[in-house]
C-alpha cells in the first residue's frame, strides 16, 4: 500500500508524518515555501512529547503530479477551495483499485471527488493541530489526529478497514463507521465557528450558538442526518484532549491559520457558504452564516485584519 498525501499541512503533514514513522510508503505533494522547506530539511512535527523529522519517500508539487497505480490510497488534506487543483495532480486512474480519502472539513468534497473515481472515503477530522511556518506543522495533542473514516456516504467495507487499521498502528485515534457522513455533518457544525475565531475580536460565544442553531436547521429541513455538535466535540475533546506545547496553547483554528499565513484564501465558502445555501433551497433562514460568507472575500483579501470585527458588527451586517 503505497500512501499519496496531497497537502503536508496541519493534516496531511500529521498523518502523513506518522504513517513514514510507522514504516508506510509515502509520497507528498506539497506546494510553494513549504515544499521548499521539505525537501531541504524535511517535515518537522512538534508535539507535547517532542520533536520529529520525517522525509517522505518522494516530494512533489501540484503541476508534477503523481501518476496512480493499484493499491494507492491517496489522502486529500487541502483546503476544499483547493479539491480541483488536488485531483489535478492526481494522474490517470485505476478504478476501484486506488481509494481516495477527503480528509477535509465539509461535506461536499466527496460528491465532486466521486465524479472521477470509483472508490471515496469520507473522513471525519479532528485535530488541535497548527500549520503557521514553511515546514513544521504543531500538535496539540498526544495522539494528532482523530479520525473516523466510511465508504461515501455509508458502509465500513473491508478496504476501509484495512486503511482505518493501517493509520492506528501509525499512532494515529483511526476507526471505521458506517455512517460518515452524519459524522462529517456534524463536523460541519462544528467547524461553522472557525469564520468568528478567524473574523471576531471576541469569539462570540452566544454567536457561535446561534451559528451552529442556523445549521442544524438548515441540515433538518433537507432531511440529512448528522451527529448534534456537542456531542461530538464532548466525543473527540475526550479522545483526544488539547494540551500545551512548550507552555504555549494553540493560536486559532484552520481559518484563523490560513489567514495569519496569508493564503489568500479560507474554506469560509464551504462550511458556512454550504449552510446558507442549503437553508436557502429549503425556505430556512441562516442570516448569520450568510453574513459570514459575504464578508470572507474581504479577509481574504487582506482589506480587514483577523479578528477584526465585533459581535455587533456581525450581527447588524446580519441584520442590514
């Protein structure tokens, strides 16, 4: 079983990180001042108990591509307004014989990864992880990620299995579920606070409630099942809890990540851009998450800092 991880991030460079210390084949393809970075000195992985370097067996970049062959298992750990380009880099297919795993927030993914390939794993990620500088990715946690992993979008066959048992031996919280996607959906709400850590001055507590209240609605009237939010994080805060790292805790969550590197981009459109959509075809309202997904370009752009606004700006935007 030969691993393709596209994209060494906060993710992809955990998983990826653990499977070559567990003695896998892995191939990365990574991008820019971070592949740089890997193929100089290697992939750093900071964590509670130490440090680690791993040095992948072959590093590429998106535009040299990886040409498949049977018994691959590709593990998509982009952002989801990167899937296109990712696919990209994946050459030519062999049917059923290559599994392709969205190790990705959202839940729409899977549906345009199914457009080219047979075989799609759906992953529910949960990780304290830290992506900020070229080459090193931070774990706040012991065990770096939790995953629970399904055939698209049900069935815990036995080619998932063999994955599942392949990334727990790595170190890694990995099982298989039958029914992912309700996990993933439920990893959607949760995630549908990560636009306020990365756009709010204080957090909005009450506001993210009502953010993931908007979702839950908007998920019941299309009739999708989901695991509620609290639970889920209760769930994996228990697993796998968040500790310190050099008596430092972690900084912020993906999107506040993506926008402190300056990436110029963030997955805002497909977490709380999704939730708005789906209200709208179903006559639910989700001003909120809506108002989110508007003002996510100007971040982006870099014409508001982080954390730039206030409850109350969010909610008169919400409101106008």
């Amino acid at each position: 079983m030969r691993w393709i991880v596209v994209g060494a991030g906060a993710v992809g460079g955990l998983v990826g990180g653990r499977l070559i210390g567990s003695g896998e084949e892995v191939v990365m393809i990574a991008r820019g001042a971070h592949a740089d970075a890997i193929e100089e000195r290697g992939l750093e992985v900071v964590s509670p108990s130490g440090s680690r370097t791993y040095r992948p067996a072959s590093l590429r970049r998106p535009a040299e591509g990886v040409e498949l062959r049977g018994g691959d298992v590709a593990l998509l750990c982009v952002k989801s307004q990167d899937t296109s380009e990712a696919l990209g880099a994946l050459r030519g297919e062999t049917g059923d014989e290559v599994s392709i795993i969205c190790m990705q927030n959202g839940v729409e993914n899977e549906e345009w990864v199914a457009q080219r390939f047979a075989r799609v794993v759906g992953a529910m990620v949960w990780t304290p992880a830290v992506y900020l500088e070229p080459g090193v990715v931070r774990s706040f946690a012991e065990r770096d990620v939790l995953l629970r992993c399904g055939e698209w979008p049900k069935g815990d066959g036995a080619r998932v299995q063999e994955v599942a048992a392949a990334l727990a031996r790595a170190g890694l919280d990995a099982e298989t579920v039958p029914d992912v996607a309700s996990w993933k959906r439920g990893k959607l709400l949760t995630n549908l606070g990560n636009a306020l850590d990365a756009f709010v001055s204080d957090g909005g507590r009450e506001l993210r409630r009502e953010v993931v209240a908007e979702g839950e609605a908007a998920l019941q009237a299309a009739g999708m099942a989901y695991m509620p939010a609290g639970d889920l994080i209760r769930y994996c805060n228990t697993r796998l809890p968040e500790l310190s790292v050099s008596g430092a805790r972690r900084p912020g969550g993906s999107t506040w990540q993506s926008l402190a590197r300056g990436a110029g981009s963030v997955e805002v459109a497909s977490l709380n851009g999704y939730v708005s959509r789906l209200a709208g075809l179903h006559g639910v309202p989700a001003p909120l998450n809506r108002t989110l997904a508007e003002v996510a370009p100007s971040f982006e752009r870099g014409e508001r800092p982080p954390r730039s606004l206030s409850v109350d700006e969010v909610r008169a935007l919400a409101e106008a």
